[in-house]
C-alpha cells in the first residue's frame, strides 16, 4: 500500500507541497522588502537635497522677482507638471502627437512597456486604449510564444551538442548546461542590451550617458518602462526613429525572452531543481505525464533521460 500523500505517509509527504510554497511565498516577500530598503538608502538622500535646490530656486527667483503671485505661480507650474504627465509639453516641437508617435504609443501599450510619456486625454482615447489593450497583448503574447518555440528548437539542439562533447564517461550534464546558458546569455545580452544603448547613447547624446542608454534598453526589454527616459523628438527623421525603436521593443522582448526559456529550461533538465519545482507547484505524476504528451504533440520532444542527453534525441 502506498503511502505517499495517504494517511499513512510523512509530514513531508502529506504538506511539502504547501511548506516549499510558503517558503517560497515568504522569500519572495523578504527580496521585496530588501530591495526596497536598498533603494531607499541609495536614493533617498540624493532625492530630499533635489527637493531642497528646487525649492531654493524657488525661493531665489520669487526674491528677484518679487511682482510675481506666488499662488499663480504655483498653479502654472501644476499646470505644466500634470501636461507632462499626460505627454503634452509646453514646448511646440515637443507636443506634436505624430503617426509615429502615435505607433510608438501603441507599441509601448501591447507591450506593457507603458512609459507614461503619451496618455488618452479624451474619453474616447481612454476607451480605444482599454481595447486595444485587451486585444493587443494577447496578440503580443501569441507571437511572442510562436518566435520563442521557433528559436528555442534549434537552441535545445546546440544545448544537446554541448553537453555530449562536456558530460564525458560520468554523464555529468552541468558543465555543458552552464556552457550553452553563458554563450546564449553573453551573446543575447551584447546584441539586445548593449549595441542599442550605445546607440541609443549617440543620438540622444549629451542628454544621455552611455549608461543611460544601456539602463533605457534593460528598462524597456524587461517591460518595466520607468518613464525616467523616453526616446526624444529627433529634429530629423524623427518619424523613422520611434518606428525603428517600436520595432526594435518587440524584437528585443522576444530575444530576452527566448534568453529567459534557455536558461529556465536548462536549469530544469537538473533533477534538483525538478524536485523543488514539484514541490512549489505542487505536481503530480500525472501532470508530468501530460506535460510529456504536450511536448511530444508540439514537437519538442524529450531532450534528455537520466544525466545524460543524446544528440541523436535532440532531432
């Protein structure tokens, strides 16, 4: 009789589904909260003596112009802030909502990039981008799905080929997982992160620093989109240049993405890490068998028994 999950069995058996899930759950609470303590003590001083030059600014320009009324004053400058937030400037050549910028917008909505730069200020803006929400991010993440299986394959078969030339007469697969994950990860990260903030550091240059340029790629691939930078008016071709940064965001998610899958996948193929995930998503015998079937179906196949994977079952 078998007593795994049964009356019979261990604490373990019967709860370590729900105890590696809430170790898993208090972790990720404890990161949060670190990072967030982190970021306060990085950045907190620098903001309150930001906040203190301004208002000294303030203060200086109201004493050298002592006939400006402070609450009209105070009013402008509200009025000026909350444009900004709606991506309307003050400034003519900076306001113009263009078809490209218009693409651009669209493309950071599907996306879930959202800078903040350009918002609806109709009702009827507000509504076409819930829409075009509700359709266009699923239709991202259909073709975003579709280029990772597609790009993923021929990368599970140089994985394979890695691993058969460094497992040696042991069959230890690491060495060859942890090969294939650097070359994917050094070469992805070159391409998609650090080529295009070095060009994006030239054009927007010398308002943006080479980091900057490289934090604004990592920022938007990742699908944060702070909003702290956001690709400037070109005073030419500027038309050209969001769409080639719009482009530039779908395929630059895909390829982080496909760099997500590699590394996830190969550090999935150890039997340790499909332990604990067993545990933290609780499977079962019969969702690895479905999973199998899923597979098998898609054309993915197994790429590995035991330690040991065969180049001949990566085709």
């Amino acid at each position: 009789m078998s007593t795994n999950g049964g009356e019979g069995g261990g604490f373990w058996d019967r709860h370590g589904n729900t105890v590696v899930s809430i170790l898993f759950i208090i972790g990720y609470a404890i990161f949060i909260v670190i990072g967030g303590a982190i970021f306060q003590a990085i950045e907190e001083k620098p903001n309150d003596n930001f906040q203190h030059d301004l208002i000294e600014q303030k203060e200086a320009f109201f004493n050298d112009h002592s006939c400006v009324d402070k609450n009209r004053f105070d009013e402008l400058v509200n009025a000026i802030v909350e444009a900004e937030f709606r991506g309307v400037s003050l400034y003519a050549n900076l306001t113009k909502l263009s078809l490209s910028n218009s693409i651009f917008f669209i493309t950071t909505l599907v996306t879930t990039v959202g800078y903040g730069h350009i918002a609806p200020v109709t009702m009827q803006g507000k509504w076409f981008s819930m829409v075009y929400i509700l359709l266009g991010i699923p239709l991202t993440l259909m073709l975003m799905t579709a280029v990772i299986m597609r790009v993923t394959r021929p990368l599970k078969r140089i994985r394979s080929r890695c691993i058969d030339r460094l497992a040696g007469a042991a069959g230890i697969i690491w060495p060859g997982l942890l090969l294939h994950v650097a070359i994917v990860f050094v070469i992805t990260i070159f391409l998609v992160v650090f080529v295009p903030g070095c060009v994006f550091w030239v054009i927007e240059r010398p308002e943006w620093t080479l980091q900057d340029g490289v934090y604004f790629t990592l920022v938007s691939l990742t699908t944060v989109g702070l909003g702290d930078f956001v690709p400037s008016e070109v005073s030419t071709h500027d038309g050209l240049y969001k769409i080639l940064v719009s482009i530039y965001l779908v395929v630059g998610i895909c390829t982080l993405l496909v760099l997500l899958e590699t590394v996830i996948d190969s550090i999935y193929q150890t039997e340790a890490f499909r332990r604990l995930t067993s545990h933290l998503y609780a499977r079962t015998e019969l969702d690895d068998e479905s999973l199998a079937l899923t597979r098998s179906i898609s054309g993915e196949g197994n790429y590995g028994t035991g330690n040991r994977l065969s180049l001949n079952d990566s085709k």
